[in-house]
C-alpha cells in the first residue's frame, strides 16, 4: 500500500509547545496535518478542509514566494562592481 502525496505548506510553531512543526495537506482529501517531533510534546493534529483550524493553521504559516515569480536577482548574493571600460589605445588583441 502506497502513502497518499502530501503538499508541504511549510512550518508554524506547536499549538502544545511551540516547536517548529511541518504542515501539510494530502492531496487526496485535502486534510491538513502537522506532527510534532519533540521528545516531550508528541502532540498531533488533523483538520479537514475549509474548517477553522484550518485556516488558523495556513494563517499561522509564512508565505513563500514561488522562485518563478521573484524579481530577477532576488536571493542572490550582491555581485562585484561593473569593471570600467578599456582606454582606447593599443590593444594586444589583434596580434597573433
């Protein structure tokens, strides 16, 4: 038996102890769940589509922007300063 997909919609902090926890929805029904991995905690949690936990939940979550629609350079690390243009004069280039 092969485990239904799950879209991740990224982490929100336990409802219990405020541990990052991943949220995620089956793509089957639509059931959004979150599971907390702390050794103390261990606290799960399930909420059907279009509920109030589950907005709360989505609400609770950091919008990601998609890499498609971010503007260019975005996320990358400044570059170096343009070099400045070549004095015109004699030029190796042309010799052979």
């Amino acid at each position: 038996m092969v485990a239904a997909a799950k879209i991740n919609h990224g982490k929100m902090a336990c409802p219990a102890c405020g541990e990052p926890v991943a949220l995620k929805e089956s793509t089957a029904t639509g059931t959004l769940s979150w599971d907390c991995q702390d050794a103390d905690c261990e606290a799960t949690g399930f909420a059907k589509k279009h509920t109030a936990a589950a907005r709360k939940w989505l609400a609770s979550v950091p919008k990601r922007t998609p890499a498609a629609t971010q503007p260019a350079g975005a996320g990358e690390q400044p570059s170096a300063p343009p070099k400045p243009a070549p004095k015109p004069g004699f030029s190796f280039g042309g010799l052979k």
